[in-house]
C-alpha cells in the first residue's frame, strides 16, 4: 500500500499531473518488486571491501533533523574498486545505504513528534583525480543509480553539497548533470575550496558538524577527522582484487588491435558531429604500460599543436583495462592517442574499442 506521505511525494515530483503520477507509482512498485528492495535491510550484506574502504557513511542529524551523509568521494579508489567488485555490488551497497536512510527518517520522525522527510549528501571531492573523473566503468555506474535515485526516492533530498570542486571534477559533472531531473539539480551546491565551511555551518549546524568539515564535533580523543565513525576511504589492497583472464579482452566484438612502436605515437581518429556527444574507450596494453591523451584537433594545425581535452597520463593494465569516457563540447575531429615516445626498446601492443555517443543515445548498461 502506498502511504500518504509517499503518495505526495511522488505527485509533487510529477507536478501534480495525476496520470504521469500513476505511471510513475507503477514503475516504482514494480521496481521495488524486481529489486527485492522490501528485504535488502535484512538480506544484504555489504562485501568487506565496500565496508573497509567506501567512504560513505551517516553523519548526523542537522538542525531540522534531517539525515546528512558524508562521502569522501575524492579519496574513493575507483580502480581499486573496479578490481574486486561488480557493478550490481556497488548499486545494491549504495541502495541499502538510501533504505537505511530511509529507516533512520521514519525513526526521527517518531522521536521529534514531526514529520522528517528529507536527507541531505555531502561529496568531497579533495583529491580527486583524472582516472576517477574519466573513469567508464564508475560513471555507468553512477549513471544508473542516479537514475534509478530520481525515479523511486522523488522529493527526498534537501540539499547536495559538492564541496573542493576542481578542474577533474566538471569534467565527471559534464556527463553526469543531464541525467539529474531539474527540481535534484536545483537542490546541488557546488563549492571550490572556499564557502562550503560557512554553508554547512549554517544549514547543518556547527556542534552537528565533524571539526574536519568546519564545526565543533571530535573524536573522544580529540581527533578532528573523526575516524571513529567517519570512513576516509583510501587505497584498498590488492589482497581483495579479483584476477581476470587479459586474453579474453581481445577477443571482445569490436576490439581493434593497435602497435605503438618505441620512440612513436599512434592516433585513433574520431568524428564527433554533435556537440554534448561524448567518447568512450577501453584498452588493453599486452605489455608493460602506455601513455595516453585526447586531444581536439584544429583544422589549421597538426595534431600534436591541438587541445589537449585530457591531460596526459601513463598507465597499466595489468590487473584492468582502462576504459573512459568525457563528454565533447563542440563538434569536430578528437584524437585519441597513444603515446611510446618515452620507451628506447619495447614496442606496444594495444587492443582498444573506441566510439563517439550521440547526445540522444543511451550511454549506460544496466548489466555487469
């Protein structure tokens, strides 16, 4: 049965429009249905890495009483993750995460004689990377859950607050921002380094706030990062990641095979005909390492005088091949290139799938 509350909140993230409400209380209950949502509290258990290494925790209750989570998602291990985890592990963990948040509301309501309703996130994206912010796998990811986070927690969030936003960062935003509907995107701040303090001060409340983030809240031991109910993140072991079989990449429909002699380049040519287009790759280095870019290329110059979209960077793939994606703000001609120009002796064999996403198409994948 659906219940009043929930009944209002999904006619107000439908504008009141009573038929699109239906269609969306129906995809809902179904949802909940195929998921198996109604037990995940009591039938999920999060794998240990997810538990050890996932920055994303409850942090308080703010001045209203509403939930505030905390993620760290700048010291968040992509890669790492990657090597250990499916992407249905990561969906269910972040899930079971939202009902549990859903529980603690329906518990503060009690306990405050008031209706509590809403939640609000705090991302911090200190430290955050190229790899993260380019990385295929995660943002698919990430796509999926925030669809299925508009769909089925409608008029849940109070507030997002995105906090040591940098360069890498717009270049995730970029993909991800279209894929939030307009009332979630209204409610995300997006901070630099500077602002958030005084923001979260005044929203959340400062004896609510860990000292890390600005406030008055420590460790009994006086330690201000909180560390005994705050999780940081960090690099997870190796000792977790799950060994893959490098042939069977190769193999893969599509895979083109690439040598990158020593002391030499090698340009991979896309034709992006639509501006908010993005490009997508995966490789594979048989041996050793590579390093990589994307470049825009200009018409009047050669391509190594181009822009460069991503900064250079060396890599492995030893234990994961490397997939990206980033979204093209203008049409034209982008070059992925390989780059072996450092190596004096070995050559480089690469298998790598490229492609170019039209703005209306479907990016993400919703198996592992």
């Amino acid at each position: 049965m659906f219940t009043d509350d929930l009944l209002l909140r999904f006619l107000r993230a439908r504008s009141f429009n009573i038929e699109a409400t239906e269609d969306m209380l129906l995809k809902h209950q179904q949802w909940r249905k195929r998921s198996k949502i109604d037990t995940l509290l009591t039938d999920y258990k999060a794998p240990e890495v997810f538990e050890k290494y996932f920055p994303l925790n409850f942090m308080c209750y703010d001045k209203d009483g509403c939930s505030v989570t905390y993620c760290a998602y700048g010291n968040l291990d992509v890669k790492g993750l990657a090597k250990c985890s499916k992407k249905s592990e990561f969906l269910h963990f972040f899930l079971h995460h939202l009902e549990e948040d859903t529980q603690k509301l329906k518990s503060q309501s009690e306990k405050l004689g008031k209706k509590v309703e809403k939640w609000s996130y705090i991302f911090n994206y200190e430290h955050f990377s190229l790899a993260s912010a380019t990385d295929r796998r995660t943002i698919d990811v990430l796509i999926n859950l925030i669809k299925i986070y508009d769909a089925n927690y409608p008029e849940r969030l109070k507030a997002g607050y995105l906090i040591n936003a940098s360069f890498y960062f717009t270049i995730l935003w970029a993909v991800l921002k279209p894929f939030f509907s307009a009332e979630t995107n209204r409610k995300i701040k997006i901070f630099g380094k500077e602002g958030w303090q005084e923001e979260l001060k005044k929203e959340i409340g400062a004896d609510n706030l860990p000292a890390f983030l600005g406030g008055n809240v420590t460790d009994p031991d006086g330690n201000p990062m909180c560390n005994s109910f705050i999780k940081h993140g960090g690099l997870i072991p190796e000792k977790y990641y799950v060994q893959r079989d490098r042939k069977s990449f190769s193999k893969l429909p599509g895979v083109k095979k690439l040598v990158v002699n020593r002391r030499s380049k090698e340009n991979v040519k896309l034709e992006v005909q639509q501006s908010g287009s993005h490009i997508e790759w995966d490789f594979d280095v048989k041996n050793k390492d590579i390093s990589y870019t994307l470049i825009y290329e200009d018409p009047e110059k050669e391509a190594e005088d181009g822009e460069e979209i991503l900064p250079k960077q060396r890599v492995d793939t030893i234990l994961e091949s490397e997939s990206g994606v980033v979204k093209c703000e203008k049409p034209g001609t982008y070059i992925l290139q390989f780059d072996n120009s450092y190596s004096w002796i070995h050559n480089k064999v690469i298998y790598y799938q490229a492609s170019v996403v039209n703005p209306n198409d479907v990016i993400d994948e919703d198996k592992d």
